[in-house]
C-alpha cells in the first residue's frame, strides 16, 4: 500500500484563534474595531464564525449524494449479510453509543459479529485473563476475540460489518470520511486532541483505516485523527476513499 502524505497543520499543540497575534494585539485589535463600529461613517463590524468540518456543506453533499448512491449497489447484498447474520437466533444489528460532532452522542451500527452473549462472554474472559484484560484496557480491543462468529470473522476482516452505517451518513451523525468514532470512555486518552475530534463527524473510513488500522498503536490513532481534522478537505477524502478500497480488498489491518 502507498504511503498516503498529509500536509501537516501548523498550529503545533494549542488552540489558535483566527486574529490572535502578539501578546495585547487581541485587545487592541478590537478596541480599534469597535472605535470604527461606533464612528458615523465606519463601516458596521459583524462578527464571523469559524468555519469547522462538521458545518462543511460541500462535504455533506458529497456524503449524501454518494451514500445513496451506494446504498442503491449494496442493498441486494446487505440482505444477503442480514439474513446470514441472523441465522443464529440473534440480533441482525449491533448499535453502540459513541461521540459524534460537539461531542453529542449516536447510536454507530454495525451488522453483528459476535455471539449474542457477547458481554457476558467478555466480562468472564477479562476476569480470568490479565493478558487480555491489558490488551483491553490498552486498545479497547482483541486481536484473538473469542466473541467473533465465524460470519463475524468474515465480516470484520472485509469491514462489511460497517455497511449499516451508511444510514448513519444519511442521518447526518457520520461522513464517508473522517476520524475514528470514539466511546465515551475513550475521551481521556485523547486528551487536548479531543477538541480536534469533536470539530468533524466521525467517519466510516479515515487516515487511520488506510494507515495500517488495529497494527497501529493507541497513540497514532489519536494523532491521525487529529491530522485529518485540521488538514481535511474534498481532495483528501476522495484520496482516503480511493485507498480505502484497496485496503478492504488486500484486508490489511483487520481482525
């Protein structure tokens, strides 16, 4: 796979605010403008909002326009994975909360890949198991889970699993492109990137998913994401879709 280049940001660890230069010239800067506002003759000042990814009406265009696209294609074979899926006696479906934009909250579907008991399943394994209890707490996930069935298997190794959250694109709470969907659990570790995160819809793919996935450590993760959220445009989604494809038929990174 082709390194993928993504130009960095420029604003290194903290928060810049458009119009913030030198110590002082913040206040300065609008003293003079409300001077100007106040004056007969001065032009009257409105203030703009910053824009942010999640506000960006061309990307959510192209989301929509393209996730129903999309769901014209699949739908005959999404019937197929649901009926398959189902076979067990289980849910078709598995929802889970995780962060959106503004750090508001969604149900993130997937088809289900694990037994229906899954939680108890897990619950008793990292009781009995440190190593995997460690796993776990440092990645949120299991490289060997023995919850997956043997469809799930297939599904999460193509990334088929994440075909039901088109409808969450549709919906406005995800794009085609952006970071990793979090739990709320997962806030601490991202610490100040957390801010970067909460400015764009999480997304189906993202730099991470064509950057090596589960082989990358927690750290990386956080940082892909935050690079994606302040070097983002239309261009490098198309690019990150592109590659995307390429991954899910190579299925690198995926367990």
């Amino acid at each position: 796979m082709g390194a993928l280049s993504i130009p960095g940001s420029g604003y290194g660890g903290a928060t810049v605010h458009p119009g913030w230069g030198a110590r002082g010239s913040t206040v300065r800067a609008t003293a003079h403008a409300a001077a100007i506002d106040r004056s007969r003759f001065g032009p009257r000042h409105t203030p703009q909002r910053t824009t942010i990814p999640a506000d960006d009406i061309f990307k959510r265009l192209f989301d929509v326009l393209l996730t129903a696209a999309l769901l014209a294609v699949l739908a005959p074979f999404m019937a197929i994975v649901a009926l398959v899926t189902g076979m067990d006696g289980g849910s078709i479906f598995y929802g889970h909360r995780r962060i959106g934009a503004r750090g508001q909250s969604f149900t993130c579907w997937k088809f289900r890949t694990m037994v229906p008991n899954a939680a108890a399943v897990l619950s008793e394994i990292l009781a009995r198991d440190p190593q995997t209890r460690a796993e776990w707490e440092r990645d949120f996930k299991l490289k060997c889970d023995p919850r997956v069935t043997r469809a799930g298997k297939f599904l999460r190794t193509t990334s088929l699993d994440e075909l039901p959250q088109l409808f969450n694109v549709l919906k406005g709470e995800m794009s085609l492109v952006g970071p990793r969907p979090i739990v709320r659990d997962e806030i601490p570790r991202y610490g100040a990137a957390f801010h970067d995160y909460v400015r764009c819809r999480p997304g189906i793919t993202g730099i991470w998913q064509v950057s090596g996935r589960t082989d990358t450590d927690y750290a990386t993760r956080v940082r892909l994401d935050q690079r994606y959220a302040r070097s983002r445009s239309l261009g490098l989604d198309c690019r990150i879709l592109a590659l995307t494809a390429r991954v899910v038929i190579r299925r690198h990174g995926a367990y």
